[in-house]
C-alpha cells in the first residue's frame, strides 16, 4: 500500500464528511417463522462527488488503516438517527436499527457519552437503535469490555457481529456481556457441508445457553432457513429476503412486507423498487 495512495485517501474522506457523501442502505432482518420484518442493519456506501459509487470493501480497510473509521462510524450514526428521527415524524418506524462501531471505538476517551450524546440530540429511543461490534476488526480489545458494558448502561443493547471468524471468538463471549450473537455468512453459507452443520447447531445451542438472542447473515436459500429453524435460529437478514435498500426503498419494503408477511414463512426474492 504506496503512502500516496493512503493520504489520497485520507483528503477524500475528510471532503467526503464535509460534502456528505456517505449514504445509509438498510438490510431488513426478519423473522424467518412468519416473514416479519423486525428490524435492520445499517450499512454504509460512498457516492463520491463525480457520482460513482466506492465499495466498503476498498474504502473500509484504507481508513482503518488510517485510523479514521470512528469518525466514519460517528457519520452513520448520525445519518442514522436523522432518518429515524424523521421518518418518525412521518409515523414510521424504522427500527430497530443496528449500527456498527469498530473495535478501534474503544481505545478513545469519552467515546460512549459522545455517541450517546448524538443519539440523544435526535431523541432516539433505545429501542430505535443498538450496536454491533465488529467481532473480526483488529484492536481495540484492552478497552472493549469496558466499552461495552458503558454502552449497556446507557440502555444499549449490544450484537456481536462476524462471529465465527475471528481470532478470539470464544474468549470475547467469556469476557463481555452481550445482547445478540450475529453468525457470519461464511458458515451459513455452507450449510449443506456437515462439518459446518455441526459447528452452527453448537454455536446457536451456546447462544441459547448463554441468553443470546441469535440472528444468521448472508440467508440466500430456502434450505439454509429451513436448517436455521429447525436449530432454533429465528432471525435473519440476507438476499433470500432484501439487499440493503436506501431509506425510502426500504420503507416500501417494510410496509408491503408488513402486509404480506403472515402469508408464507418463505418471501419470494422479488423485492419492490
């Protein structure tokens, strides 16, 4: 990675904050047993000035690299709380809607009053929004249990994501308290393989065991969910049920999943545009 190409970066990212040019899709996250939308996760994209699209793939790694992904993550937590707080006003409700903080968040000083403060500034509920920490993102993991358990006494409840993948997987469920176990989509993917079968039937019998609410990423097939389902998994998000949609798509999504919902455990993959 040439030093050009990392202080490019960074001039664009500081002009991109100020030109707002970070977007917030939402994927939904539904209840797999009646089709019911139950909340989202939301995800950033880059429509940079000339309005061509930057994937989180190239950008994400560059500004971890740089240390700048706290003030990407503080960027979506703000466009997110700005659309709950107006759709709302609308009589929508978008959420929950979860957002993820990188690990990185946890070696900074004050960090949960400043996000609890930008929270607040647009009156969102606790109930309109949690956290997902990054279970793969590197550092972070001297502070992280106290970062956490600040977050839950703000009222907050807490996902972690990717999980499976990482490097201390087991070790962080023993040393931080969370709410929500998020299964990566590199084992759902492979349900089928009866090595994977057997290490995700355990993994969601831990979370159960542990008082873990469980949600699968990456769902794309009916055979996947009907393994979910018969392991006791409930929730999931994935291109079975939606891509991540910008808002207003998003909202046409939810209301006419909210309508059809109850009539099949299994959506067709057609989506409204």
């Amino acid at each position: 990675m040439l030093m050009e190409d990392l202080r490019r970066m960074e001039q664009e990212f500081q002009v991109a904050i100020k030109n707002r040019e970070f977007h917030v899709w939402y994927q939904p996250q539904l209840d797999m047993r009646t089709g019911k939308h139950c909340g989202a996760e939301a995800l950033v994209r880059w429509q940079r000035e000339d309005g061509r699209w930057m994937q989180p793939a190239v950008f994400v790694p560059l500004l971890e690299h740089l240390g700048l992904m706290a003030v990407l993550d503080e960027e979506v937590l703000r466009n997110v709380c700005r659309d709950i707080s107006q759709t709302r006003k609308q009589g929508i409700d978008l959420g929950p809607v979860s957002v993820n903080l990188s690990r990185l968040q946890a070696g900074r000083r004050g960090i949960a009053e400043k996000l609890k403060k930008i929270i607040d500034e647009y009156h969102v509920t606790r109930k309109e929004l949690l956290f997902e920490i990054t279970e793969t993102a590197d550092g972070g993991e001297h502070g992280l249990p106290g970062f956490v358990e600040q977050l839950r006494e703000h009222g907050f409840q807490i996902a972690m994501d990717d999980f499976g993948i990482g490097n201390s997987s087991l070790k962080v469920l023993q040393d931080i308290r969370f709410d929500i176990l998020k299964l990566d989509r590199y084992f759902v993917k492979r349900i089928g393989d009866p090595k994977a079968e057997i290490i995700l039937a355990s993994t969601i019998a831990m979370a159960e065991d542990l008082g873990l609410e469980v949600v699968a990423e990456g769902v794309e097939k009916e055979e996947q969910i009907h393994f979910l389902l018969d392991h006791r998994c409930h929730l999931a998000q994935g291109y079975y049920y939606s891509r991540p949609l910008p808002r207003e798509q998003y909202i046409r999504w939810q209301q006419a999943q909210d309508l059809r919902g109850a009539e099949t455990v299994f959506p067709e993959r057609k989506l409204p545009l």
